[in-house]
C-alpha cells in the first residue's frame, strides 16, 4: 500500500471517531449539533474552528474550518497543528497511537519534505505582519478606552489599533466578512521576528469587546512565541502570563518588569524563553487550567536549569484582582508573593 494511501486510511478512520479525537486533543471545546467547536487548532476556548462529526449533506466527518484564520483540512491536518509537529513522520506516529495502531514505519526524507505543509503557515504569518503594519498607536483610541475599562495602563509598542480589520461571524457565515475596530498585538520569537497578530475586536458604541462569538482571535503563528512588553531595564527575570489583558495587569502593577503574554493556558505551557532569561516568574489563572499549564511550563524550564516562581491571581484573572483591589494592592500582593519565594524588590 502506498504511502498517500496509508495517511488517507488513517484520515478516513480518524474521521470515524472524530468526536473522540475531539474530547482527547481539544478537551476545551464543546459540542455544538454536528461539530465539536473550539478556539483554535491549538485547542483553547473559545468557538471559531468547528470540527464535523458525522458526515451530513455530502460533506465528510472529520473535515474543519478555523473561521478566525481561514484554515481548513482533515484531522491528519489538524493533528498536525495541534501538536506543533516538525514532521509528518511525527504527526502520523501520533494518529496511529490514538486508533491503538503500531507507530508506522519512518517515511522517506524526500516525503517528509513534500507533505511538510510550509506555505499555509507562511502565508499567514506575512498577513499578521501586515496587519500590525497598517495599524497604529493606541493612545486616544477605541483600544486605549478598552484598556483603561480593565484598569490597564501598561501599554506599548507590542500594541496597535485598527479600526476596520476583516471579521468573519461565525461558521455559518456565507457572506462576505465584515469589518470591526480591534485591539492587535504582535506576536514575536525569540529573535523579535514577528509571527502572528492577536486582534481583540471592539464594540465602538460600547468600547468594550464585541458582541459576536470569539471577539479574540489569531492570525499566524503562536506555536512558543509571545506578546512581549519590555520594562526599558536590563533585567534577567521575566514574567511570563496567559491572556494579554491577565499580563498587562500585572505590568500595570509592577511596571519595572519585562512581560510576555502568551494568549492561552495552552501556549503558556508551550512557551521557549529567551536565552539570557535566568528566571522566570510564571503568572497564571486561579483554576486547574492554568495550574496545569503553569506545571508543564515549569517542568520545561528546571530542566533548562531555570529558576521559577508562581504568581496566582486570587479571583479568577489579574485583570479580576486589579478590577476588584486596584492597582496598589495587586502591586503589594504580588510582591509578597515574590517576596516569600525568595526575591525582594524595592517597594516605591
């Protein structure tokens, strides 16, 4: 049997069982008629991909759309992206494990490369950046009237404002996309190259978020990387936290800090830290979501010999606290926390 022939058996029998698949690689969705329904491939909250279950109408089960970004594929696809593969060697491994199969044999390196699916993702990484291009600074704008509601004024050049930027509805959405004011923020490696463009879209009667169905999506490619704001000091300690409005209220409250948001518990746990970074304070929600995430993070890093703390919101979020306690005493209540965990900072 060929090897196009074997990954499109493994596809058809993924498809079989796509509502278990779904419950094991995308636990944070729901089920929604015939779709499982969930964030993004990376499986965090929300409902802009929607995956069939059973075929219907002459469309095959297994078969999903990323409404936010405009992916589509099979479960052999969105395996792939789920896991961050760097092979179809890997992904295919994976399929077999989950249909209770033997790993299949290695393909030929000149498969690998031709299965290896580069463009998709680069196309969508150069729409991110062009996206945060055409944007422009938030000061006096509907972002900077959404911030400041959550208590925010940690800001910065991370962050961008646009007032008409393309929005599809939802699945069901056969016309032509809209156009919304949102809130972008740049999503970089490493190096400071930018990867992809977090759009938080806005209400401009209400300035709060829209009312549509995930007004928070992603475009490109967030696989480790962050949204990062830099305190403007030369700092060896970094904090590290999940949604952009969580990590931004911590930066309002210790504003000497270097921050990186990395948008989902999900990603939190996948995130690579810079390499001059000799501590990291890991900055999570109060739930097992985000202590699990919070875990697998700081399992990667000990093992990169880097030390680690652990800051935990006492309501839901940091934006709950800096909302409910104000900035001041979120400012002394993480510095406790820090402080009992072996770093003092002088108090101003």
């Amino acid at each position: 049997m060929s090897t196009r022939r074997s990954i499109a058996d493994l596809s058809a029998d993924l498809a079989d069982r796509a509502e278990s698949f779904c419950r094991q690689y995308f636990p944070e969705g729901c089920k929604q008629g015939n779709y499982w329904q969930v964030g993004d491939t990376s499986g965090s909250k929300g409902q802009s991909l929607a995956i069939r279950l059973h075929a219907q109408g002459g469309r095959k089960a297994g078969f999903w759309t990323d409404y936010a970004t405009g992916q589509y594929g099979d479960l052999i696809d969105l395996l792939q992206e789920r896991l961050g593969s760097v092979t179809l060697k890997e992904t295919l491994r994976e399929a077999r494990s989950f249909l209770g199969e033997a790993p299949c044999p290695a393909l030929p390196r000149e498969t690998q490369r031709a299965e290896r699916p580069d463009a998709a993702p680069s196309k969508r990484i150069a729409q991110a950046r062009k996206l945060f291009a055409a944007g422009k600074p938030v000061f006096g704008t509907l972002a900077a009237t959404y911030l400041q509601g959550r208590g925010i004024t940690q800001l910065g050049p991370a962050l961008r404002y646009h007032p008409r930027v393309f929005l599809w509805q939802g699945e069901d959405d056969s016309d032509l996309p809209q156009k919304a004011p949102a809130l972008l923020a740049k999503i970089t490696d490493n190096r400071g190259q930018i990867t992809g463009c977090a759009r938080v879209y806005l209400d401009p009667s209400t300035g709060g978020l829209a009312a549509i169905e995930s007004p928070k999506r992603i475009l490109g490619q967030l696989h480790g990387h962050a949204i990062r704001f830099w305190s403007g000091t030369s700092r060896n300690d970094l904090i590290v936290g999940e949604g952009l409005e969580n990590t931004l209220s911590v930066g309002t409250a210790l504003p000497e800090f270097d921050l990186a948001s990395c948008l989902t518990a999900t990603h939190l746990g996948l995130f690579i830290p810079p390499p001059r970074i000799k501590r990291i304070w890991i900055a999570r929600d109060n739930d097992e979501v985000g202590r699990s995430a919070s875990k697998r993070l700081r399992n990667q890093l000990e093992s990169q010999g880097i030390t680690c703390g652990e800051l935990v919101s006492h309501l839901g979020d940091f934006n709950d606290d800096l909302r409910a306690f104000g900035k001041d005493v979120l400012r002394r209540s993480l510095l406790e926390a820090m402080k009992e965990q072996g770093l003092e900072i002088e108090d101003g």
